[in-house]
DNA sequence: CCTATGACCATAG
DNA sequence: CCTATGGCCATAG
C-alpha cells in the first residue's frame, strides 16, 4: 500500500463521505457525538477531523451538522446560539448548552 | 522540520 | 461541577 499524496487525500476523502452520510442519517431528535460519527466512519481516532469538517461545511448546506455535539452532550460550537435553537427545533431539550445525552443520544 | 491551533476525548484530581 | 494533562489528527505558517 503506496502512500503517496494522491492515496492520503483520497482516504480523506472517503472519511469525510462517510461523516456527511452519516450525519445525514442522524434523526430529528437525536443527537449524536463527534466520536461516536469518527467511530462509525471506522476512525475512532478523527473525532477531531469530524469537528473540522462540520466547520467547513458550505453555508447553504442541508446537511443536520447542529445535531453534532461533544462527548459531554455539550454544544462545542464557538457560536453555540443558532445550534441550540435548531436542535429545540427539533424537540431537543436544551439547558445551559447541555444535551442530555442518555434521553438524546442516537442509537444507531 | 517545528510550532500553533482546533466544533475532540478520556482520565485524574 | 471544574480545570489540567496527555493523546489524537489535520492544516497553516
């Protein structure tokens, strides 16, 4: 298995295809955690990568990014206002920037 | 190459 | 509950 610049970013790639299909597949009043999408995109290292790629998500993008939190069930987004909003959109109970994550929590 | 910086995480205190 | 620490990975300078 060559690692050449071409193989790294195709990876890549296919990791970040597999968090937007997966957070896609997120249901409304669920929430899932940055580890949790890294791990079911075969990555338990990249949760890192994970927030990193909800950021860069182009602004009209459809995709349910807001139902993405850390591991603490809190909001780690540094503009946590709009998220909080569309999760109580989707009936999510939100308190002080906290999900409860054992009522909340995507069992997928 | 090295350092700094993240929408992270587990653990320890 | 909180902060600190070490680990993780990708990107930018």
């Amino acid at each position: 298995m060559k690692n050449t610049r071409e193989a790294r970013q195709r990876t890549q790639q296919d990791f970040s295809e597999r968090v937007w299909q997966l957070v896609a597949a997120i249901p409304s009043g669920n929430v899932a955690t940055y580890g949790q999408i890294a791990t079911l995109a075969g990555s338990p290292q990249r949760s890192r990568l994970v927030g990193r790629i909800l950021s860069h998500l182009p602004a009209e993008s459809r995709l349910p990014w807001y139902r993405v939190i850390n591991a603490q069930g809190k909001i780690s987004n540094p503009d946590p206002k709009r998220q909080q909003q569309l999760l109580e959109l989707d009936g999510v109970e939100v308190k002080l920037l906290r999900v409860k994550l054992r009522r909340y929590q995507w069992q997928s």
